[in-house]
C-alpha cells in the first residue's frame, strides 16, 4: 500500500492512501457516532484519537431510504467525511465541497458494497482536472436525519440531516489548510436535495459564513414541510413502523432493524406520491428554527457569489413513466393544464421542469443579494438518446464526476468533452468566483452547456 503523507487534524493524526493521481483520506470522522444516547441528536465533534489513524477505505453511507439500490453497504454510524488531494495541487489551493442529492432518503459518499474500494462518489478525477482540494461527506438521511420526531418527544432532535453538514463544514473550514487547501476559498456545490439544503445554509447567519461560494445544481426549492405536514406524515410512519409515539415505544427507532427500516421508507414513499405531493417523503421541516422561511427566500440574503441551474428537462425523471391513463390526474395533482394527445407526457414534464426547478432558480439568481450566474444543462449521452430519454434529473452527475453509472454511459468522446467542459466551468468558478458569461442580473444570460 503506497501511504499518502500523515496530517495531525484538530483531532488525532490522519494517514490516507496515494490513488488515482491524488492523496485521498478517505473515512476521516466528523462526529462521533450517532448512536446509543447521541441518536436523533445534533451531531457534537468526535473524541480526539491517539495514533495514527489510516484513512484508507471509505465508510458506509447512511440508513438508505427505499432499500440500497446501488449502495449495498449502509449503517448508523457514518459520519465521515473523504478529501482528494492531488499530488500535483498548488499550495493554497481552492477547495470544493460536494453536497449529494437523493431525496433526503438516499445516497451517501461510502462503498457500494463490503467487498469493494469503490466510492459511490469517487472525486479524484474531478480533484486533478479543476486542481482543487475536494472534500466530500455523508450526513443522516430519512429516518435518523429528517423525519420530524422532536414535537413528540423533545429528546429527538430535528432535522439532523442539516446539522450533520453544519459540522462537517466547520470541520473543513478548520482543517482544510492542513491538507493543502485554502480555507478561505471554499466552495460548496450540490444537486437536487443537497442543493435544496445549501440554500438553507446559505439564508442562515451563522452558516453562510462557512464558505465562500455556492453551486447549486437542480436544486428542489419547494420542496420542504410545513411544521404540521411533517406531524401529520410522522404518525403515519410510525403506525408503518409498529412503534407508537409514546417516550417508551420511540426509544425502539434506534435499534430497529435496517430492513424494518427500508420497508416502512418504501411505503411513506407510497403514499406520498399517491397523495399527489410532489415533495419528497422526508424533506426537512420548515421548524422555525433550523429553517426559519422558505429556502428559496433564505438564500437570498446570500452575499457571496453563485452559479445556479437546472438541467433542460428536469421533469422527464418524474413525468415520463406516468401511465396514459393516469396523466389528467398527475395534472390535477400539480396544478398544471393538461393537454391531451402524443405530446401529453412532453408538455407535462416541461410544466414540471419550470415549475419546480427553472422558474424558482431564476428567481433566486435575480433577488440575491450578491452576484449570480446562471446555466442550463441540456446534453444527452448516446444512450439516452436511444432510450429516448430527455435531459432529466442528475443526468449531469456521470458527466461531471467522470464516470458511467448504472443509466447513463460517458464512454464516448462527445460525453467525455462535456464532462471535461463541465469540470472546467465549476474549476473556474471555485478559483475565481466568477465566470466568462454576463451575470444573471445584468440581462438574464443563462449559459447552455451541451
């Protein structure tokens, strides 16, 4: 095993792997475990360790919403966090944190599996190419990091999920120059829900200070609960769960199985979208205090500069698989006019993408406080192509990390171009803060990327 060189972190010494041009550190903790008396809590800053420790493999993702779909390996005890250095890197050099999406109920930065060193987001490549220092993290999803559990018992925190990447930021911000990086050129930049939560971070005094600039990428604006929306869903998950919501029978939500767990996840999703919400299941709760307003209206107080956008047919991930017959009633649903014929699902999904990703970007892009840019990604691979399928939801995400997933393939010249185009957009905004195109305020440009 080739060692990278050994960094004393604020808490203990940290020895990570040379890999793929870059010194990773991979399964470094941000936090002490989650677990026994500190489940459902706000996250507190881990131990100090004594040694070396080797950060050589990655951790395991968080509890998975509706089963583990690609990430095979998930588990309570996961805050950690990863950091791509590359070996070639400036001193000083910018540093970005990556922020995954997943509907508050899926992803993480761990292994896939038990058996495997590969990352579900693997950074080093993106790392050399934008010449930064790159960090990413795992924070509470679903149950453990936003289910609303705090108005029945005041011993469960609420919405952990954010709190964990408060932490996990203070971690970067303190220890980031001890890897390389400059820990007053930081930026963060997410997808979807990670996106969503930025915003929040960005909107709130004591949190916009922990970066110095923000990607948000398809970010899901609308898509959070009101203080009684969530309680209403919260009784209903539990009766799923088989636990009542007494102090005795909650205490049960920190050993139940994880199987138990996915189950009970898959059916709130079920009903969720039977109801015709088009939030996701366990969005963050608008509490008053962690989130005190609307994201979207939280962030533009934001003073710092950002790039933000949306994919050209966001709506093509949630609308095309909609059966015929189902349509009037997705339309009803959303509030949209329905428009019968061949081109019923196009126009439905367009709706959508304005909706609830394009129309709610621009308006934060022209009411921030500081400067903004603005992109539209509108490629498709080959294979989408021949599936017929639009530019939808996360399709970017192969592209700029530089790796097939299981639906969308980047072997091909063209796909690697954007890729290496994309990589060298948000390279350049980390390092400058700005970019070549006019800023949205000035006269509404918005960038295609194809």
């Amino acid at each position: 095993m080739n060692y990278a060189r050994t960094v004393a972190t604020e808490y203990g010494l940290v020895r990570g792997i040379v890999r793929d041009g870059c010194h990773e550190y991979l399964g470094i903790p941000y936090a002490a475990p989650p677990v026994g008396d500190l489940a459902f809590k706000h996250p507190v800053p881990p131990e100090p360790w004594s040694g070396i420790l080797d950060a050589v493999k990655g951790p395991i993702s968080p509890v998975q919403g509706i089963g583990r779909s690609t990430i095979a390996l998930d588990g309570r005890d996961c805050l950690y966090l990863n950091v791509f250095v590359p070996e070639d890197v400036e001193p000083g050099a910018p540093v970005m944190v990556w922020v995954y999406g997943g509907s508050y109920a899926n992803g993480g930065v761990g292994r896939l599996n038990e058996d495997t060193y590969e990352l579900s987001y693997d950074m080093a490549r993106f790392a050399r190419e934008t010449k930064t220092v790159c960090v990413n993290f795992n924070y509470r999803l679903n149950l453990e990091g936003f289910l609303n559990l705090h108005f029945l018992d005041k011993n469960f925190d609420q919405n952990n999920g954010i709190y964990d990447q408060i932490l996990a930021l203070k971690f970067v911000r303190n220890n980031i120059h001890r890897f390389g990086g400059n820990a007053d050129n930081i930026t963060v930049f997410g997808q979807s829900a990670g996106a969503a939560c930025l915003l929040v971070l960005m909107g709130r005094k004591d949190t916009a200070g922990l970066f110095d600039k923000a990607i948000i990428q398809s970010a899901c604006v609308g898509s959070f609960w009101t203080e009684k929306q969530s309680q209403r869903l919260t009784y209903k998950y539990l009766k799923m769960l088989g636990v009542s919501p007494t102090h005795s029978d909650l205490a049960r939500l920190k050993d139940l199985p994880l199987d138990q767990i996915h189950e009970a996840n898959r059916r709130l999703r079920k009903l969720v979208l039977h109801e015709g919400n088009s939030n996701c299941c366990f969005s963050p709760t608008i509490d008053g205090v962690t989130i005190p307003d609307k994201p979207g209206e939280m962030a533009k107080s934001f003073s710092k500069p950002i790039l933000i956008g949306t994919t050209s047919q966001e709506g093509d991930l949630f609308i095309m698989n909609i059966p015929n017959i189902a349509l009037p009633l997705a339309a009803y649903w959303f509030k949209f006019k329905f428009r019968p014929g061949k081109g019923a699902h196009r126009f439905m999904s367009d709706d959508f993408t304005a909706a609830f990703y394009r129309n709610p970007a621009y308006d934060i892009a022209r009411n921030m406080a500081g400067d903004a840019w603005v992109y539209e990604y509108r490629y498709q691979t080959p294979n989408m192509l021949k599936a017929h399928s639009g530019c939808c939801h996360a399709c970017e995400l192969p592209l700029l990390f530089g790796k097939s997933n299981a639906y969308i393939s980047i072997d091909d010249p063209v796909s690697q171009r954007v890729g290496e185009k994309l990589r060298e957009i948000w390279g350049e905004f980390a390092h400058n803060g700005s970019l070549s195109w006019k800023k949205f305020k000035v006269d509404g440009e918005v960038k295609g990327i194809e």
